[in-house]
C-alpha cells in the first residue's frame, strides 16, 4: 500500500487565490498542491462565488457536467460544475467549481451580507447543494476516489449522505471520507425544519442522529458519520473532547469517536511565507545573515512615523480583533504595556469596540502605538518581516499560522498554551537557553503581562535572544511534512476498514 497514488477528492468552501475569509482557503490551496507534488492525484470541489474571476482563471464548462438537477424539499435546483485548474504550479491540481446563479454567482460574499453582517438566510441550502454536488460529480465523471477529504461544517453532511442516501451507489463503497475541524466553533446550525431539505432519512431528525440543541447541525453530522476525523493541531484536538469551553456544545460526540480523532498541525506555504524570498520585504534575509532584518524593523517603524531605535523591541499584533483572539485581554494592559520601552503596531479587523479602543491609543500615543484596521498582505508581511515580537495570546487556537510565519522570519511569539500554539512554540527556558517563543498558560490578562515582560527583559541580551531566534529559524514547518502526515491518515483509513 505504501507506494499506492492515492486519488483525493478535497471538498472546500474557499481556496485561494480565488476566495478567501480566513486560513481555510489557504490550506485548501496548499495541502492539495503538497499531496500531489508528493505523487497523488487530488481534484478540489468549492462553490462559485460572484466574486470569482472566469476570465482570469480560465475557468471553463465540462459538457457532462452541465446542468445537473437535483430535488431540495420539492423545489428543482439546477447547478453546472466548471472547470480549471490551481494557478502558477508545475503539477496541476484540476478544480471544480459549482456553478449556480441564484445560491452562488450573484453574491460576492462567502457566507453573510457584508452590509448587516448576518449569514445568508439560505446557507442550508447553499451547502446541502455543495455536499450533494460531490456525489454528483463522482457519478457523471466515473472517477472514483479512494478518500473524500471534507473541510469544516460546510462539508458536513458529505459522510452522512455516502452512510445512507447514495450507499447503494455503485462502487461507492470503495471510498472512506476524513472530515477536517478547522474551528469547532462555527457548526452550521439551522433550524430542525431545514432537515427535510437535506433528503437525509428521518431517523438521522433526532438528538441521536445529526439534530444538536433541536437543530440541524452540520458540524455534528460530519463528526458522527466520517471514517476518520482529525483537526489543526494534536492539543486542540485533545481540548475539543476534554474541554466543554472549547468543545463548543459536541465534547461528548467527540469523546465518543476519540479512536478516530486525530491532529496535524497545517503547514505553511513556505514560497510565500520566507524572508528569504519575501517581496515585500526593503530587505531579504536568512538565518545566515539575520542582523538585515534591522533594515525591515527600520522601515516598518518609519511607516507608521515612530523614531527607529535597533535597541527598542517592536511589538507587532496581526489579528481579528475578537475576544477569542484574546484581545480581551491587551485591551486591559495596553496602557502598561506603552509604559515600557516598545513600540507596538496592531494589524486587523473585528469588533468595533476594539476598532475605536486602538484608534484612540494610537491617537494619545502616536510615537510608540499604531493601528491598520483592515487587510493588508503587503503590511502583515513587513511586520513579521520588522516586528522583534509577535502577541497571539487566543483564548482558543485550533493551529494558528502567524506563529509560525513569526518563528520562520525570527519573529519571536509571546503566545498562551492553547492548541497549534502549544504544538508549534517551545517556551524558552532562562537555565538552558533553549525554546523559541514565550509562552503562558492561564487565559489572564497579567500572566501575559508577565510573558511580555519576560520577553523585554531576554531582548536586552542580545546572544541570548539570538539564539531563540535562530532555533525557531531552523523550525521546519513547511507543508511537506504536514502533507506527509495526511498521507499517513488516509492509509490508516483505508487499512482500517
């Protein structure tokens, strides 16, 4: 089995460079492309949103995919799936896009109304339709695939319909689906009515079956009825069935399949992501010669209109700015942390209590505290690129990737002990000089204090903090090793059965 090509069918809601909300898409473009660089055929499944460039991407129809019907509750839904491939690789990753007008095409936001902010009324349907496309497609093209990768809630029911709806299909028994967490917290819930929609059999309409709390939950569907499932990182997959917080309502559906749950911290696209390579970067720069970094931090302070000091340690937060992000908790130590000899620059959006809270600091203190509220990659990359130290101190973090784009570019994390943080960042300890970030473990806004203290005082000696970072330096986080492990999981998947 070990040489076997193994055929992946990854089912996404977003993939860039096409679409993207948040981390999902990222690692929908490049675990994909890992897996068949490392020799396996994948093919992508995602939605075709209004904002999607055909033109651009030379997206184009497949005749047997065209104008496929399916039945939602009575009423005739009509999608096509398009067709092109991963942008600017060497080893092409075929996509199929799911075309439809009405759910799709004439919106350019993912899930909700950018205006109000509230998810989209019909996203049941949206991604019952997603889900039922996938056997569609297997149908009409005849091509099997030996492993269904299913992505977040808006996957979900994908296991449930191959257990019961199309578990008669032909060779339809050869395939085992894996169903990836990326955040237990977002679930896809809607109301129990939205069940008859799904064309599921009535007995999954219970609290045994896929209803949680009286609804419909997507998320717990894909928790009960997949092969396998694994999550970001081996803690928070430990967290998310011993932790009720965490948890998020399904620690006891988890616990039960705890046999099955696994944990592969994500890569990161290290073509992007390295300082070595970074063109946005005044200066590149490697482990071999990371003083240059100096001419980055230069930039990045005279940007935002701070007096450069080598001897200042910037402070850099690249964040949504939410609770569970622990801002919660710099919004209470800010003012002590501008006492100290730093600099600090903030990066990102979300609430708008934490959008006026910054704006205000950087106002009082313009010579040592600067916001950017929006998206900005040109920005994210000079500050990983310029920062000393880099705040991630989440209340929760399924993996996490600034912490790890911080280790690669010599950015030092200051993070707490909570999922991919606890797997990726190696406290430094004062005796042995050995570790790579700081970190704290109870969610406390003065134990982060502490940490960052910690860290300034580490700053002031200049071998020392070399040495922490150069370790995280030579850390290897790039998706080939992730990729492998996936690999690894869809064999014991196979072999199990």
């Amino acid at each position: 089995m070990s040489t076997k090509r193994l055929k992946i069918l990854f089912v996404t809601s977003e993939v860039v460079p096409f679409v993207k909300t948040g981390g999902l898409a990222d690692v929908s473009a490049a675990l994909p492309q890992t897996l068949a660089e490392l020799g396996h055929e994948v093919r992508i499944v995602v939605p075709k949103y209004g904002a999607v460039d055909d033109r651009k991407f030379k997206i184009h129809e497949v005749v047997r995919l065209k104008d496929i019907k399916i039945d939602i509750a009575g009423k005739e839904v009509i999608f096509s799936l398009k067709s092109c491939f991963l942008p600017g690789q060497k080893i092409r990753v075929q996509i199929y896009f799911l075309d439809n007008q009405e759910y799709f095409g004439s919106r350019n936001s993912l899930y909700g109304d950018p205006m109000t902010g509230k998810d989209y009324p019909d996203n049941d349907e949206r991604f019952i339709i997603l889900n039922r496309a996938v056997f569609e497609l297997i149908i009409k093209l005849g091509w099997i695939p030996d492993i269904i990768h299913c992505n977040d809630w808006q996957c979900g029911l994908i296991p449930a319909y191959l257990k019961t709806v199309y578990s008669n299909e032909e060779n339809f028994d050869k395939f085992k689906t894996l169903f990836t967490i990326h955040n237990l917290a977002y679930q896809g819930e809607f109301s129990k009515s939205s069940f008859k929609k799904t064309g599921l059999p009535e007995k999954l309409s219970s609290p045994k079956g896929i209803l949680h709390k009286g609804k419909l939950n997507f998320m717990k569907s894909g928790l009960i009825y997949a092969d396998a499932i694994n999550t970001v990182s081996k803690t928070y997959a430990n967290e998310i069935r011993t932790d009720s917080v965490i948890g998020s309502g399904l620690k006891d559906v988890l616990s039960k399949r705890k046999d099955n749950l696994y944990g592969i911290v994500n890569g990161i696209d290290t073509k992007v992501w390295n300082p070595d390579r970074d063109k946005h970067l005044p200066k590149k720069y490697s482990i071999k010669n990371v003083e240059q970094k100096a001419v980055n931090k230069q930039a990045l302070a005279e940007k935002f209109g701070f007096e450069f000091d080598e001897d200042t340690p910037i402070i850099g937060l690249i964040s949504r700015l939410y609770d569970s992000k622990g801002i919660d908790l710099i919004d209470k130590i800010l003012p002590q942390i501008l006492k100290l000899d730093v600099q600090m620059i903030v990066l990102g959006t979300g609430e708008k209590k934490y959008h006026s809270f910054f704006e205000q600091m950087a106002k009082k203190h313009s010579d040592k505290f600067a916001c950017y509220l929006g998206f900005n990659d040109d920005l994210a990359h000079l500050i990983e690129g310029g920062a000393d130290i880099l705040l991630m101190p989440s209340k929760y973090e399924p993996c996490g990737l600034n912490q790890m784009y911080s280790l690669n570019y010599g950015t030092i994390p200051v993070v707490r002990e909570t999922g991919g943080l606890a797997d990726t960042v190696k406290k430094f300890n004062e005796k042995t000089k050995e570790g790579t970030g700081f970190v704290f473990k109870k969610y406390n806004a003065n134990e982060l204090l502490v940490e960052i203290k910690r860290a300034l005082k580490v700053y002031k000696d200049k071998d020392t903090w070399n040495k922490i970072v150069k370790a995280g330096m030579k850390e290897d986080f790039s998706w080939n090793s992730s990729a492998k492990k996936y690999i690894d999981l869809y064999k014991t998947i196979l072999n199990e059965n």
